[in-house]
C-alpha cells in the first residue's frame, strides 16, 4: 500500500532544466560573456529565457528606492517593450489612459504633463540605469515615481509575460538582416529620429575614413553599449 500525501490530488508543474538554468545563468553571468563563449549558437528561446529572468525579481528592490509618497494605486502603465536589457513604457496617472492611446497614434503630438516616457536598463538581477522624461533628478538613493511605476508593473506581470512585449537583445535582430535590411532600417530611423543625423554622419565618418590603429569603433566587432538592448 502507497503512502498517501496530504497534498494528494494536487498538480505540480516544475520547471523545465532550460528554465532552471536560465535563471542561473541571467542572476551571476553578463549576457556578453555568453555571448562571446557560444557565438551565435545559442537559440532564441534560451536567449529570451536568460534575459526574461534577468529583471530583479521582487518589489522590495524597487521600493526602496522609491519615496515615502509613492502611491503604485495612482499610476498605470502601457506600451511596455523589454528588448533585451533595456525596458521601456508609458507611465500615466490613472484616468489618463486614453491620452496615452491617442498619442500612440500620432508621434507628432507634443507631450503633456499626465505621461511620461520611462526606460531602464538592468543586468543579473539588479536594474542599473534608469531615465524618465519629467522634471524629477534621479540619484542613488530615490527615483522618480514613475521609474518605480514601471519596474512594479514588470515584476508583478513576469508570472504570464502577456501585459509587455520581450525581444530579444538587438544585436541578435540585426544579424538576421541582410545588407538591403540594414540600409533600411539605418534610413527609416534616421528618418524618424532626425536629432541623430549629426550622429550617424559622424559614426559614419569614421567607420569610413578614420585609420583602424586610430579608431576605438573600428578595432571591435560591434558596439558594447548596443548589446545591452
């Protein structure tokens, strides 16, 4: 005769290995490291796997950095996007939600004072920048409600991943793009983003003209700054 549980009838749902080591692997491992052990070998679900575990996990390292008057009941949140390391969304108070929808619509309206434009980056577990469109300085000790707002709203919806959208790092996406892909994507955001065009010409400048002994952005494969998103 079997011994009985107490716990008879319940159903257990235990992780798979790969989810079981992705949680290693993003908490004490830097995604570059990985990178650059496995080259481009390593699928896109163990790569989504890694960096969907690598946000911290609970509410208390957040909060403490948030301010005595923080309120998580007076904000909502929308167009949340994790792409790779980097997160981003729409930060409103509540009762403004359908402002946030309509701006959706048109990126030529100006921004008001009822949302904000929020992202953050994080690695192993720990969030290591972040950046808000409002008025509030960010420092070591607090961050602007809105910051907090946001990092709430992804530890509370990693159980079913379903209120934001997880891309993996963009590193991987451009190296699925062809050569016509890539001028393309290249025009279309300097066409969106006409602030960069300064930018982008003087990149361009010396990827083209500047000698390898003499230039950082040609003696590496790529950028480290972009592998973070």
């Amino acid at each position: 005769m079997r011994n009985m549980s107490k716990h008879e009838g319940e159903v257990y749902n235990p992780r798979s290995l790969v989810d079981l080591t992705s949680i290693i692997v993003s908490l004490h491992y830097p995604f570059q490291l990985i990178e650059d052990r496995y080259k481009n070998i390593i699928p896109e679900p163990v790569q989504k796997s890694i960096i969907y575990h690598s946000f911290p996990k609970h509410e208390s390292d957040v909060r403490v950095y948030a301010s005595q008057e923080f309120n998580d009941q007076r904000y909502g949140v929308d167009q949340v996007v994790q792409i790779g390391f980097h997160l981003s969304g729409v930060v409103f108070e509540n009762g403004s939600a359908s402002v946030v929808k309509k701006r959706s619509k048109s990126k030529n309206e100006e921004e008001d004072n009822t949302h904000f434009r929020v992202s953050l980056t994080f690695d192993r577990g720990k969030i290591t920048s972040v950046s808000c469109n409002c008025e509030n300085e960010h420092s070591l000790i607090f961050w602007c409600d809105h910051v907090i707002a946001l990092a709430l709203h992804r530890i509370r919806n990693s159980v079913n991943g379903k209120d934001f959208v997880l891309r993996v790092p963009i590193s991987e996406t451009l190296l699925q793009l062809n050569r016509s892909q890539l001028q393309k994507l290249v025009q279309y955001l300097i066409s969106d983003h006409t602030d960069v065009l300064p930018t982008a010409q003087r990149l361009a400048d010396e990827i083209l003209f500047m000698k390898t002994d003499d230039n950082y952005i040609n003696r590496i494969h790529g950028s480290s700054t972009y592998r973070l998103s």
